[in-house]
C-alpha cells in the first residue's frame, strides 16, 4: 500500500513599499532611471554614511500589520544580516529579527471547503538590494545600486497551507490588503510582490514537520502552483525511494518546469546577525498607533457592505468590483459623478471585462478617468446616442481616455431623431427592398427586423432603433 | 581561558568573513575570540534582575527622514568611488546564480 502525503506550505512574501523614497536615506523610489541615478553614499554602503529611517515605512509596516490582525511590536529594532554578494553594497542587509514590528496575526481565506485561518508569524522592515546584470561581451556583471535600499516588508505566514489553492488564496487576499491600504501595488511580475515558497510533505495525520525547502522566483500565480506541484512531486519520489529531503534553497526555472538547488553545502548561511548599531530603536506610542489605526483606509469587507446598503447593486456585482482597488475606486468616482451606481456597474462588469480581458489587462492598468464614463452614461442617458454607438465610444475610451463628447462630436455619432430626415432613408429602403416589404405584409414579422437593420445600416448605426421601428411600422402598414 | 577555539571554528570563521588568515594569525584570532566569550560568560553570570534590556547604547529613539526625496543624480561622484565602472554601473566579476 503506498503512502498518503500531506503538503505542508509556509510563505514569505516580500511587498516594496509605495514610499516616494528609499527606507534609509533620501533617494527617489522610482522605476525605470538608467542605472545608479538614484543612489547615494548610504545606499552604496560608502564608509562613514549613516542610514536615516524613512517615517513612512514605519506607518506602511504597522497599517499592514493592523489589517492582518498583528500585534503591533511598540518597541522594535532593525538587526544586520550578514553576506557577501555584489548587490549588497555594505556586505550586510538590515533586517529585524530579534524584534521585528509585528507578530502573531492572520488573515482568512475562502477554499472549497469553507472559511480558513492562516497565521502570519511575522512581519518585519527591511532594505531590498540592488540589480546584477549580466555582460555577455566583457563577461563580467554590472551593479545598478537604484533599487538598494528600497523599503521592503516580508510577511512571513505560518506553514498552515496545504496545497496550491489555498496559497493562491493568501496571496491574492494579501495582495488586495495591501492594495487597499495604498501600501504597495503588489505586483508580481514587475516584483514589487515576491513570494518564496517553504514546502515539505509528510505521511498524511501525522503532526511532525518534514525537511523542508525553500523556493525563490516564482513571478506568478500559474509559476507557484506549478512549483508547488513539482516540488511536493520531487520529495514525495525521494521519500518513496528511501532517501531524503535536503533542506536548501531551490530556484525553480518556470520554462523548464523543474526546480535546482541554489547554492552548494560548503556556502553556508550563517548570517551572524547582530543589532543594527547605526540605528536607534523604533518605540510607537499609543497615540501613534491610534493615528495609523484612524488612518486605515475602507477594506473590501467592509465596502461590500456598504455598496450593498447605499448603492443597492447586486451582490454579484459587488464581488467582482471590489475585487481590485482599482476598479473600486473607478466605480466610486463614476457613481459620485453621475449618481447612477447601477450603469456604472454594467460598465464596469460587461464592457470593461470584456476589453480587459481581450487586450490581457489586469484592473490596476485601467486608465480611463471616471469623468469620461460618467460622460458616457450622460450621453446614452439623454439619447444623444444609442446604445451600440455608445460601446463603440466605450472603446475610444477604454482604450484612449478620448472625452465622449467632443469624440461624438468630431465623429458625427449623434442619433438622429429628426423625423423627417429618418422617414427619408426609411422610404428608400423600402423601394429598394420590395421582396421584405411584401413578407411583412404577408405576415412574416421577420422581414421588419431586417428593415430596421438595413435602416440602421443606411444611417450608420446613429438613429434611435426604437424610432425607426415606429416609423417603418407606420410607413407599411 | 575557558572557551578553546577549535582549528575548524577559526577556518569557518574566517571564510564566512572571507579572511585569509596566516598560521600565526589565526592563532592570535583564537586567542582573542577565546578572551571575548570568556567575558561574555561572565556577563551572563550576573544578576541582571530588575535590570532594564538595553537595545542601544544611546538613550535615544525615533530618528525619522520624511518621506521626501533629496537627492539628485550624483551618478559620476558614485561611481567615482568604484575600483571599476562600466555604463553608469559598478563593474563587478561576473557573478551568476
Ligand atoms: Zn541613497
């Protein structure tokens, strides 16, 4: 009888934090400056440069904290984690170990089998390093310093997974945390989320860990699931063949599918790390902690509710657009402006999911400005224009920000509703189509749906379809 | 003295700080990193009840920037430092994972 294994998954999950400057001095956060055009003395790890705490990751850390149900750490400290690697300028990366500024939460999570608690052991701040790029014609490796001491936080989750879905889960509901809290944009292929996976497999209903391992590049969800899947694979085979697990760190190569070992056993990691002596401890009084709390922005829980009470849309509907900040914030701001929360959501929920979709979007790459779908709906709304004209505007938008009205304008999309310029069009297309004009006569309701499309065709799509069957009707009878 | 430093805890040492030590240096290194266990053997022996954790010498907290930014590209005094440069990057072996 063969073995039944369990799937035991930790997480560490790196977020770099929306702060417009470095955790430890004075240099711009952002992205895409040619190399080392945002660095320093301090984040080149020159001697004699003293790091600085930057205020605002202090606030990110603890708001993080306080949405995943942690003990906020009052008193904490930053320690030196010790290595040498050329994109680690000081040969040392400050962390916090000893006392890191939150501890003990969770966060709950949806799975087939109904609501589940996964515990977050810890959050700590710390510095992210920089760049190394490969020179193929000298052979040798270039160091771009523009991401050295950019803020991290690493929230470290106790190892209460068990298989791909429920880390999927996590993430995706930590992600929207954090998203929501305006802390980071989370975004994994770009790197502002990491996530390193701790995974070992053990006889299903026993309570003891197996050796586990560590694995690093996963720039997906797609690349998680399958790594925990060829990891959990790999081990279960080596259990089976009577041998064991090594604990290491693993990089997984997502083209090749497979995973290998990172660095070798004489490369030991013994980080010796000590108190940070360049830094002074971090004491956050009741009264600070009360600040961030008040501060704490509306979570998805709690706006589902709301939406439900004060904008009356279905659940369903609610679901989905509170499921990225983004879209959240574009259907409050729409909804401000027109005031009408319905229209908004049918938008939002059938013709943006539609594009999105089509052109391979995720919500936080929308870009179209709220006064222009709430011009939209206005225009629709009056009869400017009809209702397929109006996606095909959508689609100016969506894609272009374009403002509908001078578009409808410039384009000549406005319906026509002057009767006497319709009845025209009308009398010619029954002219030039006699055969239809006798099936309806004859019965055959069919053959007005096809005048109706043929005027439409005739008026490009801008008259009232409502009024063109009206007039036909009266025009035949 | 107390605490001997074996021949293997001075070799690994010595490579996680990449130092080459000589025979006779690391001798010595053994010597003195025996000397300071020692002390702090006896620290730890103390009665240190009642006593406050001291997490820094300094009876100081919250020394905070704002979250603004102050400098500007100093690309070429960087790099000025750099034993080798290349592109507007420090030029390092190649270093691969
Ligand atoms: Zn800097």
């Amino acid at each position: 009888m063969s073995i039944q294994y369990e799937t035991v998954i930790g997480l560490e999950v790196h977020v770099e934090l929306a702060t417009k400057t470095k955790i430890f001095c004075g240099c711009s956060t952002a992205f895409g400056g040619a190399p080392n055009t945002h660095t320093c003395p301090v984040c080149t790890g020159m001697p004699g440069s003293l790091p600085v705490l930057n205020r605002q990751v202090v606030e990110y850390a603890a708001a993080v904290g306080l949405a995943t149900n942690c003990t906020i750490n009052q008193h904490c400290k930053f320690d030196r984690k010790n290595y040498f690697y050329p994109d680690n300028p000081q040969n040392y990366q400050i962390s916090q170990l000893y006392e890191p500024i939150c501890r003990n939460g969770y966060i709950e999570i949806d799975t087939a089998s109904g609501t589940k608690k996964i515990g977050i052991h810890e959050i700590h701040m710390e510095e992210d390093a920089g760049k190394l790029i490969h020179d193929e014609w000298e052979d040798c490796s270039l160091v771009d310093f523009n991401r050295s001491g950019v803020p991290l936080i690493e929230i470290v989750s106790e190892p209460d997974m068990r298989n791909a879905e429920e880390v999927i889960a996590y993430l995706d509901k930590l992600r929207l945390i954090i998203q929501y809290l305006g802390a980071s944009d989370c975004k994994l292929q770009e790197g502002s989320m990491r996530a390193d996976v701790n995974l070992s497999v053990r006889p299903a209903g026993s309570d003891v860990l197996g050796t586990r391992t560590e694995m690093k590049n996963l720039n997906s969800f797609k690349a998680i699931a399958r790594a925990i899947e060829g990891e959990r694979e790999r081990q279960i085979e080596l259990l089976s063949m009577g041998r064991t697990v090594t604990q290491e760190t693993r990089r997984w190569d997502d083209n090749k599918e497979a995973s290998y070992a990172m660095r070798s056993k004489e490369d030991a990691q013994d980080y010796r790390y000590f108190p940070e002596p360049d830094l002074v401890p971090v004491v956050i009084s009741d009264e600070w902690l009360a600040s961030i709390k008040a501060r704490q922005p509306e979570l998805r829980t709690q706006k589902l509710i709301r939406y439900k009470k004060e904008f009356d849309i279905p659940d369903y509907d609610a679901n989905i657009i509170t499921s990225a900040k983004r879209m959240a914030d574009i259907f409050e701001a729409t909804t401000a402006i027109c005031g009408k929360p319905k229209k908004v959501s049918n938008w939002l929920m059938v013709e943006t999911m539609r594009l999105m979709k089509e052109h391979e979007m995720e919500a936080d790459e929308l870009t179209f400005s709220p006064e222009n779908l709430a011009k939209l709906i206005q225009l629709t709304d009056e009869g400017t224009i009809n209702s397929s004209v109006a996606k095909e505007v959508f689609t100016k938008i969506f894609l272009e920000n374009t403002d509908p009205e001078q578009y409808v304008e410039e384009q000549g999309l406005k319906t026509v509703s002057d009767e006497g310029a319709l009845k025209e069009v009308i009398r010619k297309v029954i002219t030039d189509h006699p055969q239809s004009v006798a099936d309806y006569r004859s019965g055959k309701e069919k053959a007005l749906g096809f005048l109706v499309g043929q005027t439409m065709k005739a008026m490009k799509g801008k008259a009232d379809p409502q009024a063109v069957n009206q007039i036909l009707k009266g025009e035949l009878a | 003295m107390a605490n001997i430093i074996s021949d293997e805890m001075i070799e690994y040492v010595g490579i996680l700080a990449k130092l080459e030590l000589s025979d006779e240096e690391k001798e010595q290194a053994k010597q003195d990193m025996g000397n300071m266990l020692d002390y702090i053997d006896m620290l730890n022996g103390l009665d240190t009840e009642g006593v406050e954790p001291m997490s820094h010498v300094f009876p100081v907290h919250n020394v905070f920037r704002e979250d603004v930014v102050e400098n500007a590209d100093e690309r070429d005094k960087i790099l000025a430092n750099a034993p080798a440069a290349k592109e507007g990057a420090f030029k390092v072996p190649k270093t691969v994972e």
